[in-house]
C-alpha cells in the first residue's frame, strides 16, 4: 500500500487551547494556514480512499488505550542543517505519546518516516522555523519567559488529509476515540 504527504494520523489539541499557539505561529510558522496545531504521530501516511480499509484496525489499537493528559510546557528546537531550525513545544509526558506511535506503526510499518530522525520519534508540536541559532536562542528564551503552561487530554486520534495543491489546507477525515 502506498503512502502520501496529503495525509496524516495527529494528535490536535482541543481548540479552546489554540489562542496562544496561534499567537507564536503567527510570527514563526510559514505553515500556519496550511496545518492546525497537532503532534504528528505517522506522516505521510496511507491516502483518504484508503481510510475506511484501515479505519477499524486503528480503532481496535486505540481501544486499548485510555485517556491520558499532558501539559505543553517546555520550548526546545531542532537543527536541519545551513543554519535551519524549528522551534517547538515539548508534551510531557512523552512516553505515552510514543507507546501510542509505535502500537499504530505496526499497522502501518511503512509510515515511519517520522522514526528516521536521529534519536527516533520525538513527539513535538511544531510552532516555527527559525534561521541562525544565535535568533533562535533568543526567541525561545523570550517566549518560555512569557508562556503559561498549558494542559489538555488525549483521548482520541485524528487522520487528517488536504488536497493535492501544496498550498491546500490539512483537515479533519476521521477521529478515532481511545
């Protein structure tokens, strides 16, 4: 089976929480109207018109988990190279966030693109990209003195998917509860 960057399995905060997520976005993000604030659990992942073939093997897998909490907290980055980072907020706890990634990876084992970073699957919601570290260092000094930690339950999972356009926004397809 195939697999597309027009779809993807998230986790989306609840969107009374988005406000100061958005805010930091705003200013950082060049894919804020592209994507909604989430934590990528498989990307790319399976097409839409395959949704409904995987759609019960992926309820049975989340049925064996329960609602968990977490809290947004701690702002980190990654480097790509050439002076490129990303700034993002680190969900704490991790642990389960990454037991719940790796139960739907067997479904899908291809879809692990996500787990061939260094170190592996690192959850994170992504809140920018930022050029040179000196800039980045900064900025995220700044926004960690200004933030309010936020907390949230995890109870369900989302496919997401867009058009073909690379311009086209990612929306809801279907929501699998735990």
């Amino acid at each position: 089976m195939s697999k597309v960057y027009t779809s993807a399995v998230v986790i989306i905060p609840p969107e009374e929480i988005w406000a100061p997520i958005q805010e930091i976005r705003k200013t950082y993000d060049r894919n804020i109207d592209r994507w909604m604030p989430h934590i990528t659990l498989l990307y790319p992942f399976r097409p839409v018109t395959k949704y409904s073939e995987i759609e019960k093997t992926f309820a049975l897998e989340c049925s064996k988990f329960k609602s968990f909490s977490i809290s947004l907290k701690l702002f980190n980055y990654f480097h790509h190279g050439n002076q490129n980072y990303t700034i993002w907020i680190d969900p704490k706890p991790n642990d389960p966030i990454i037991n719940l990634q790796a139960n739907l990876l067997q479904i899908v084992s291809d879809c692990d693109d996500v787990n061939r970073f260094k170190g592996g699957y690192k959850p994170h919601l992504s809140l920018g990209q930022i050029k040179r570290k000196s800039k980045v260092v900064d900025i995220l000094k700044e926004l960690q003195e200004n933030w309010k930690e936020l907390k949230f339950l995890i109870k369900s999972i989302f496919f997401i998917s867009r058009g073909e356009s690379k311009s086209s926004k990612f929306e809801i397809s279907k929501e699998i509860e735990f």
